[in-house]
C-alpha cells in the first residue's frame, strides 16, 4: 500500500484491512485469551476454524494484490511530478482568500450545528427529522467529505500560493475535521484529517517543499488535543444518550469507560469476528449472496448479517429508537457464495473498480493529489464496512462522483470569467 506506484485506495485499504484483521487477530489471541467483543456466530476457536479464517482472508489479499499490480501495469500511475489543474478556483482563491475561508469556516459550523440540532445524521441514531427535497443528502454528504473535499482544495492552493501552508489554514482543516465529527457522533475524526495529512505529504514531495517545524508542530498537538476531545466527547453523549441497559452497557464495554477507551482503537476496525462467523456458518451458497443483496434500508430492523449469522448484540436494543447494526466488511461478505475462486475475482473487481474511481477523481479533480487522498480514503473505508444494504452502495459512489463533478464544474466557470476579464483588460 505503500509502494513507489501505490495509489490512495491501496494505502487505505491496506491499513484498514491490517488493523482489522493482523492487529485485532494478533492482540485478541496473544493477549486477550483469543476473547473477541463482536459476535463470532458458530465459530468455534479450533485451529482448524482459524487456519479456514486465514485462508480466507489470504485468498481476499491476494485478490486485491492482483487488482493493484494489474492498475500499476495497464491503467495508470500517479506523475513523477505534480500537474497544474482548477487554476479558476485558485485565481478566486488568490483574489478572494479571507472571504474564501471565511465562508469556509461558516459553512461547516452551519452543517455542524443543522446536523446536531434536527439529527438528521448521526452514528446509531435513528434521524429526529427528515428534511425535504433532499436537503437531508446534502447535509449527509457534507458531514461525510463535501466540507473535507474543501480542506483539500484550501490545503492545496495554500502550498502554491505560499509555498508553504498557513497555520491559520491548517487549524482551519482540524477544526472542520472536529466539529463535523462531533456533529455526527463519530470518534473518526482521524480518518479524513489522516487522509488530508498523507496528501499534503505525497504532493509537497512531488513539488519538492518541505513543511515548517512550526506548522508540523502546532498541528500536531492541535489534532492531538482535538482528536482527544472528540473521542471523549462522543463517548459522553453516546452514554448520555443511550439510556437503555443493554446498550449503554455495551458501549460501556467498547469503551466509554476511560478505564478501557484504549480498547476502541482494537475493536472498533471491521474485519476478523464477521469472516470467523461467516467462514463458520453452514448455510453460506448462492442463496445466501442473493438474499443479502436484497436487503432493504429500513429503520427500527436488525441487518441481515445481525439477523441471520450472529447472536448480535443489538437484538436487545430498542430499534425504534437506535439504529444499531453491524457489518460484515467485504471479505465476509463476498465469502457469503463459500467459493474461494469467486472471493478472489471479486476483490480484484473491487479493486480495479476503484482504482478507475481514483482515476476519475485525479482526471475531474484537478490533479489535485490532496483530494485524490481524501476520497481514495472514502472509497476504502466504505468497501472495508461494506455489507450493509449493499445495492445503495451507489448512493455513496454517485455523491462522490457528484462532487468531483461540482469542483470540475466551478472551476470550469471560473475560468471562463477570468479568461474573459483577462480579455477586457
């Protein structure tokens, strides 16, 4: 995931699948007397069982390996040297840069502040309002990366304009990645700003920058103490908020307790308990794969994967009020058929798939390496938690392809009005 030619998505994908299957596998047998928090359905902990599990999850491995290996060789690679691209935004970012972050800073504490007050999307929860003609979807998208995608392009006008970036700027970002996180009571704040992070890394190597002691070292301890912040925060409203026994005691058991917050970093990745309970399971087959497809969104109803493979945690919770689930991650769930060949085509599909959506977001983007980390971020967390209504699994692709879209579209108009200003003059 880290090679010379990797993309984005192979970075990610790497590092979500290795905490949720090497690190959780490895602290949980070594440590914790192989005790898992998240339901294993019939798996019985034989060493039979476990060499199954990691035949498995070599056989999905392989499958992206060859996927990576095959886009490395026959579609294509990030330049050697970065390219110019959205100069009609960077010339209204240049003219306009206070009004530009000002706006910036409106838009994400308006989001912020929406989404706390009506509810409309929050982890867990079931919406207290549902906003009309779509309003709802919007608020969702710019919670998830709409207002992070304009972190990107602030973070990257800011390294051509003063060859370096601000600090006002980059506390600008964390802010963003904070207040949003908070908004949708999610302790992931890390994963957007981590994204942002490695693509401002790869892009000033491209351009032959390096970053400030200072400005590395106010962002560090800025993110640190906000990260911190919202983990603590979240987990306060989580235990406020869930006044049922069964679930308060079961983020309690996750991590709400500060005795045990440091579990969460374990648990809380997708991977190794949902491929023991579906390697485990008798009735995996082609009906299994259908019926799992079929899947409806409904609040107030267990997931298929809770209802059908595991004794889940949930089936206690008041669904009327929380909306609970699990997920089994795309190992699993491509393991639903029981056939290793499939597994293996099917994760190389996936990862062709979104190599041609990283593709997309560098062609339509701009260039722009930093946004290209971002939604190459989005792309493999949402294949690591897939499983849950997969066929709406295209709500979350067209967003994406929307919004690169609006920044191509934008910076297409701008440039027009700056090419016609440049002729009048």
């Amino acid at each position: 995931g880290f090679r010379k030619n990797a993309i984005f998505f192979d970075a990610f994908i790497g590092v979500f699948l290795w905490l949720g299957f090497w690190l959780k596998l490895t602290i949980r047998v070594a440590f914790l007397d192989s005790e898992f928090t998240e339901p294993v359905g019939s798996f019985d902990g034989s060493a039979t069982s476990f060499d199954m599990v990691l035949i498995v999850t070599v056989c999905g491995l392989f499958g992206l390996l060859l996927s990576s290996y095959i886009r490395e060789k026959l579609i294509f690679n990030y330049p050697e040297k970065t390219e110019e691209g959205q100069q009609g935004l960077y010339l209204f970012y240049r003219n306009n840069r206070n009004l530009f972050l000002t706006s910036f800073v409106l838009l994400f504490i308006t989001v912020a502040a929406i989404n706390i007050f009506f509810g409309i999307y929050q982890r867990g929860a079931i919406p207290r309002i549902d906003l009309p003609y779509g309003l709802g979807g919007i608020v969702k998208w710019l919670i998830l990366f709409g207002c992070a995608s304009v972190s990107a392009l602030i973070l990257r006008f800011e390294l051509k304009l003063k060859k370096n970036i601000t600090v006002t700027a980059a506390l600008l970002c964390l802010l963003e990645g904070f207040v949003n996180n908070v908004s949708l009571l999610s302790r992931g704040m890390i994963l957007n700003v981590s994204a942002l992070v490695y693509g401002v890394y790869r892009h000033v190597k491209l351009i032959g920058l390096r970053l400030t002691f200072r400005l590395t070292l106010i962002s560090l301890v800025v993110f640190s103490i906000l990260f911190i912040s919202s983990i603590y925060t979240v987990n306060y409203i989580r235990a406020n908020e869930y006044s049922d026994a069964s679930i308060h005691d079961f983020y309690n058991k996750l991590g709400v307790n500060t005795r045990t917050t440091k579990l969460v970093f374990i648990d809380r990745w997708v991977g190794m308990e949902p491929l023991m309970a579906v390697s485990s399971y008798k009735r995996k087959g082609w009906g299994l794969w259908k019926e799992a497809w079929n899947e409806k969104f409904l609040y107030g109803k267990l997931t298929f994967y809770d209802e059908n493979l595991v004794v889940s945690q949930y089936r206690s919770t008041d669904q009327t009020k929380y909306h609970s689930i699990s997920v089994p991650g795309i190992l699993a769930f491509c393991f639903y058929p029981g056939s290793y060949v499939f597994l293996i085509f099917s994760m190389m599909f996936i990862g062709l798939f979104s190599s041609c959506l990283e593709l997309f977001v560098y062609k339509f983007g701009g260039q722009n390496i930093i946004l290209c980390a971002l939604l190459g971020q989005v792309i493999a967390y949402r294949f690591t938690h897939f499983g849950y209504v997969p066929a709406q699994s295209y709500l979350l692709f067209g967003a994406l392809v929307l919004n690169v879209m609006l920044i191509y579209v934008v910076n297409y108009l701008l440039s027009m009005c700056y090419k016609k200003s440049e002729l009048t003059t």
